[in-house]
C-alpha cells in the first residue's frame, strides 16, 4: 500500500476510497485512511466517500467515516446534502444516524455565539458596500420585433398586397396519368410508318400477311354463301 497512489482518480474523479465505500468493503476503507486516503475528497459532482456508503447502506462503513471526522454537513452539486441522499437512497438506520449527527451539530453551532464585531469594522464594510454598489448602466440596443409566423400583421400586409394581384389556380400534377412511350418505342413505330409508306408507293398490291389472310377468308365465305344459295 505504502507504493501505491491512493489519491488516483477516474475520469469522473472518483477515488480508491470512494470505489471502496461503494463496495461496501470496510476493510478496504480503513486501509486506505490508513494509508493517507483523503476522507472528504469531492468527485466531478461533488461526491464524498460518505455520500457513497450512504447510498450503498452501508451502516458500518458510515460510522466509521463519522467517527474519522467526515463532513456529515456536505452538499452534491445539486445541492442536496447528505440527510437529503440518506432519505432517498440508505436504509432507515443508515438515516436516522445521519439525523442525529445533523442534530448534534446543529445543536452545537446555536450553542457558540458570535464574537460583537467594532464599529470600525462595520463603517469600514458599509462602505465597501456602498463603493461597490455603484450602479453602472450598459447601453442597450432596441430592435424592433419582428412579426411571428402565422400572426396577424403578416396576414394584414399578404391582404394589402395582394389586391391587385391575382395567384393562379392551374394545377401541375407532379406525375403523369398515364405511361409515355419510351425512346426505342417511338423508334420502333417511325420505322414502322417508314416501311409502310414505301411498301404503299412502291409495292400497291402489296398486302400485308393479316389483312391478305383476313381477305381470303372473306372470299371464301362469299363462295360457300353463293352455292348455298343456288342449291
């Protein structure tokens, strides 16, 4: 223990002694302050060893930092003190020593009464108190608040404005209704027209294969009509 650094933090600068304390480890604990371990060492919130075994419940561990002087009238960073985290957290013997060392030591600060200060003294801090209280008065800039959204001075100014203007009601739908041919399809039907035109001009008899097969058998049934007819 002797080479070792017993006042090492973490990085919320939580001490040996405060890992211990949480543990509930007595022995641990009184080996540390034996070793020089600091009893009322603050971590990043203001934390003590004594705050630690308090919310772990351990009662052994909490008198024993009493009995070594441990600061019993301690405040965390928010500003609750120690009989505020025995309520919320220890156990109810854990509390009521916590209670009684608070009564004690209350009861012995209204015992010590305060030293009569001179008069001297008191001139001297009025007026120190009244150098010090000079007022001092800072510029301040006065902009003009700008109208919030939606009020009714935006709304007045759209009214005014807009009277001579008219918006448009036309409505562009963000797609199209139906699906437009692609770039090889309209492609595909120019040359379609293409092949027809010149079959048209060049070839007049040329019929193509459907409407020659669709002619045939129109002429077909005209026959069988014809002799269904003479017979």
């Amino acid at each position: 223990m002797s080479s070792a650094n017993v006042h090492l933090e973490d990085h919320f600068k939580w001490t040996p002694l405060h890992h211990a304390a949480n543990s509930g480890q007595l022995g641990v604990v009184r080996a540390l302050v034996d070793a020089g371990a600091k009893i009322n060492h603050e971590s990043l919130t203001l934390a003590t060893p004594l705050s630690r075994a308090i919310e772990n419940s351990s009662l052994d561990i909490v008198n024993y930092f009493i009995q070594k002087k441990a600061n019993v009238r301690h405040e965390n960073i928010t500003q609750h003190s120690l009989l505020d985290l025995a309520a919320d957290f220890a156990s109810p013997q854990v509390f009521n020593t916590i209670r009684t060392i608070y009564e004690q030591e209350g009861s012995k600060k209204d015992n010590k009464k305060p030293k009569p200060r001179s008069k001297s003294s008191r001139n001297r801090k009025k007026n120190k108190n009244i150098e010090t209280l000079t007022p001092v008065i800072k510029p301040v800039k006065l902009e003009v608040p700008l109208p919030r959204r939606g009020s009714l001075l935006v709304a007045e100014e759209k009214l005014i404005s807009s009277n001579d203007t008219y918006e448009s009601i036309t409505y562009h739908p963000l797609m199209k209704w139906t699906d437009q041919p692609t770039t090889q399809e309209l492609l595909d039907k120019k040359i379609n027209l293409r092949n027809q035109f010149t079959m048209n001009i060049d070839f007049p008899d040329y019929k193509q294969p459907l409407l020659a097969n669709a002619q045939a058998k129109l002429e077909r049934l005209e026959t069988l009509v014809r002799r269904s007819k003479k017979s």
